[in-house]
C-alpha cells in the first residue's frame, strides 16, 4: 500500500510528488495522459527544432515568487518577454491597425527558453521512473476507512491502487463530472466542485514560427489585439525564444468553442491572413499551428465550454480543507489561496498539501 497516490501529472501534482521524494516518502504518480505536464506543454511542430509553449507562457517573479524561485532552482534560462512601448489596434476588417503608444504590454512578464516543458522535464527528472504511471484514467474514489481506494482504467484494464492517503490534483470540474466517490462527497462540496472554472480550459492558441522576426524591420512590437467582430486572433504577442534562436509570433484564439469546431479546416488560413493584415507579407511564411485546449478531455469539462466573465475567484476554503478523516485532498492550482488559475497557484496548493502531509504523518506517529 501507497502512503500517498498523487493523481495528476500537472505541476501541482509533481511539486508534490518532488517534495515527498526528497522526503523518502512511498509514493506514486498517477496521469490520464501519456505524458506529464497537464496544461503545460511545449512542442516544437510550430518550429522544428526549438519549442513554444501551448499552454502557460509567462511568470511576472514580482508578484510571482514560488515559480521565480522553481525556475533558479532548476538551473533553467529565463528571459525577458520580448515587448515595447507600442500595440497595434486592429478595430476594422477593412482597414489597417492603428498604432497606440501603449507601454510595454505584459508587465515585466518573463518566460523560459525552450518552454515551460523544460520545468516538467526538469521536476520528472527528480522522481524514480517506478513513480510515475501514464495512461491511467480516475473513474472512482471509494473511502476504506483506513485507507483509500483508487480505480483507474488503464486502456481497457482496470486498476485498483490502494493508499493510506490521496491528493487529487486534477481541476475541480472534472472531478465532479467523471469521477464517482464512495461515500458521495455532499452537496455543497459538489457544488463548489463544479462552479469551480478550470482555467484557460475553453481557450485556444495560435503559433506561427519564421525564419527571423521581420515585423521588427518595420518597427513593430509583434503585440497586437483585433476588436472587429470578424477577429479570429483577439491578442498576438512577439512569440520569439532569443536565447534558443526561434522567431515566432503567437496569439489567443477568440471565437466561440462551436466556431473553433466548424472553421477547423481553414483555421489557419484565416490565423495567417489576420497577421498579414497585421504585420504585413512576411506573415505569409508560416503554417499556423493551433492548440485548442477545449478538446483536451482531461483539461476541459462539459461547464468549461461556457467561459467566465473576467479571472475566476479561486481558493474555496472547503478545497483547501482535507476530507474524509484528512485522507483527502484536492489539489491543483484551482484551489490555491494566491495565484489561483496561474503557475504560481499550482505551486501555492503543493506547498500546502505538503505541509498537510507532514504534519498528519507526525500526528499519526505519536
């Protein structure tokens, strides 16, 4: 039997799962995934050669300290967002953008070279390979008195996987959507559960790799936003890693989920056309690869499809408490007190969890 089964690979999961490891803790990782990451996810199939994050991108380390300190810690290369003091504004279909003299338009937002996988890579690393477990599906949470009982299905096989205690750091909604519990949690919980929005899980993302950064001949930023009700990309950011050689540009998807469905086909085509009209003919140099998220089944639930209105308020004091006589409990960055929805938030709730974990585990031994 486990002393702890972390279910979720994301980075609330394996913070944790380090942190126990550095302890000498039995433990195990449990992933629906084929891979670790959850969220965040770097690939190189927008340019060969050199990753772009498709998922979280930036980190502000003066608001943002847990994965400042995470980034130093790994050894890894952070570098500034590349920005300026201009945006253009792109109001009509039928005209060209306005240029606004804005200020730099992330705030001092600094990113990875070779993408946010660098920090998954970097956490697996730490972890003994026998730890972790891809593949594996949640489907029930059963409560055994004394210990708690998983199963998973693995393929078309089922696994049961016994542990004396359970974090489950996976995005509320969908706990509450797939997953059964015995004894059922109570109403109120399962409400919270499910009013509880799994950040950026409705949104889709564009990048577009070059062989240089022309847009910077003409003087531009590469920081646009399109306001027309025609817009496919609502945000465009200079998408470029200086410190690995890659030139990019990126950009947040803003039609509706159902429209993303329907334009599938010719989604990129109309990605390129929106940064020619942008930046000009160079834009023309590029294939648009786009990940939408709302397709990922273990990122997006059936509410998610329905995004909120504005940054959702995050913290629930009942995610934050352990349930079922402190054998329970809820992780991901969801449930964190500060940076909730952010990769901070992701480490503020393993902190958390970790600090449970030790003081139950002193309880319980004297």
């Amino acid at each position: 039997m486990l002393d702890t089964a972390i279910v979720g690979g994301g980075l609330c999961g394996l913070a944790i799962a380090s942190g126990l490891s550095a302890g000498g803790d039995n433990f195990a990782v449990f992933e629906a995934r084929p891979r670790p990451g959850g969220r965040i996810l770097s690939s190189d199939i927008a340019t060969p050669g050199l990753a772009s994050d498709l998922g979280p991108t930036w980190y502000w380390p003066d608001s943002q300290p847990r994965i400042a300190r995470l980034i130093a810690d790994l050894g890894l290369t952070p570098f500034a967002q590349p920005d300026g003091e201009t945006v253009l504004h792109l109001k009509d279909p039928n005209a060209k953008p306005d240029i606004l003299s804005a200020g730099p338009v992330h705030a001092g937002a600094r990113r990875v070279s070779g993408g946010f996988g660098t920090v998954i890579a970097a956490l697996t690393r730490r972890l003994p390979r026998e730890t972790l477990h891809f593949g594996h599906v949640l489907m029930a949470v059963v409560d055994r008195l004394d210990h708690i009982e998983l199963h998973f299905l693995r393929g078309y096989e089922p696994v049961v996987v016994k542990a004396r205690s359970v974090v489950l750091a996976v995005p509320p909604r969908l706990l509450e959507e797939r997953v059964s519990f015995a004894p059922a949690l109570d109403a109120p919980l399962r409400r919270i559960l499910r009013d509880t929005p799994t950040w950026m899980a409705g949104s889709a993302k564009a990048i577009c790799g070059f062989e240089r950064p022309f847009w910077r001949d003409a003087g531009d930023t590469g920081n646009a936003f399109a306001t027309h009700p025609q817009a496919v990309l609502g945000e465009v950011f200079d998408a470029s890693d200086e410190p690995a050689g890659r030139t990019a540009l990126g950009g947040f998807v803003t039609l509706p989920i159902a429209l993303r469905e329907s334009f599938k086909a010719g989604l990129p085509m109309l990605v390129r056309s929106q940064l020619v009209q942008l930046f000009g003919g160079g834009a023309e140099r590029s294939t648009p690869h786009i990940h939408d998220w709302a397709t990922e089944t273990y990122t997006c639930s059936t509410l998610d499809h329905t995004p909120p209105d504005g940054h959702p308020e995050y913290g629930s004091r009942a995610l934050r408490l352990s349930h079922w006589n402190d054998k329970l409990y809820f992780g991901s960055s969801e449930t964190a007190s500060y940076g909730g929805g952010y990769m901070e938030g992701a480490l503020e709730a393993a902190g958390r969890i970790l600090k449970e974990l030790a003081l139950d585990r002193a309880l319980t031994t004297h």
